[in-house]
C-alpha cells in the first residue's frame, strides 16, 4: 500500500480533513463542530471516534457532560496537507 | 464553503486521489491503471469520467480501441497535496 494509501485509510473520508482542518484553529466543542460543520449528527460522532483511535485528535471532557476535541501533534502535522488541497482549490484553473 | 471543501467535491474519493497519483508518473493505460490501483473497473471509469469532467485529467484514444489518461496542468497542480499527504502516512506517529 502507497503512503496515500495509508493516509486516505484515515482521513480519506470528506468529513475527517473537513473536522481536522476546523480543529486546526484549536479545540472546538461537539456541538460547535456540527453546527459549523453541518454534518450529520451520527456521521459526526463516528468519524471523531475513527480520528480519536488513529491518534489524530483527543477528546476533552467539560462540565455538564458536554465535550471538547483538540488536534494531538500527529493530527496538527495534516496542516500541511489540508492546506495544499485548499490551495489547489482556490487557484484559478 | 471553504477551498477544502471544494476540492472534496472533485478529489474527496480514495479512488481520485489514487488515479491523479498514480498518473503523476505520466499517461497510462485504462488497463495498466486498473492494474496498479485493483479498482473495480466500474469504479475506475466512473472516477475518470468525472475528474476528466473536472478538468483533472484527459483522455488519449489509442489504437484498438483502447485508452490512455494524462494530468492537465490542473491535475498536476495536485502533486503538493498528495505528496503532503503520503508524507504526513510515512512520518512515525
């Protein structure tokens, strides 16, 4: 398997680049994530478990059973990618 | 939506990521291309007709019947997104 090949069996997903680029501005609460994600609740929950396993963020319990998630180093080190694909998007084709 | 979205909408597939990829060596073959990636051929075509759409790539008629894909200058311009993101799978976590 390529090393795109490995890096797309963890963030492959539109959602996981879409939830890791939101997180690269700090660590957001669950429900700020869906509501300036859009996404849906269930889908939401599963791709923040799948990044949690994969070392790529960290769950951040808060007061009133409510919950945060931050990037772990590894998940910060995808800036580099999230940015070029943005770039390669906002250039004029 | 951001710029990242909007490449999701024309690379967010594993299979386009792993197509542009694979043609960033040079044009290759529909057979070749099946080949290398193991995409289901029903998969593969429906991934090149819609990056061929996007402006990504295009196709080259061969002889008998056959064809083969190469990168537009746009589809080039994806070379720092995908090598960041086998770069971010091959660093040790």
């Amino acid at each position: 398997m390529s090393d795109l090949a490995a890096a797309l069996d963890i963030v492959g997903s539109r959602w996981a680049l879409l939830i890791v680029e939101r997180l690269l501005d700090g660590p957001q609460r669950y429900g700020d994530l869906q509501r300036d994600l859009g996404a849906p609740t269930n889908m939401l929950a599963t791709r923040l478990r799948e990044l949690e396993a994969a070392g790529v963020l960290y769950r951040i319990p808060l007061k009133h059973n409510t919950r945060a998630y931050a990037l772990t180093d590894r998940g910060l080190a995808l800036r580099a990618a999230i940015e070029a694909l943005g770039g390669w998007a906002a250039e004029k084709s």
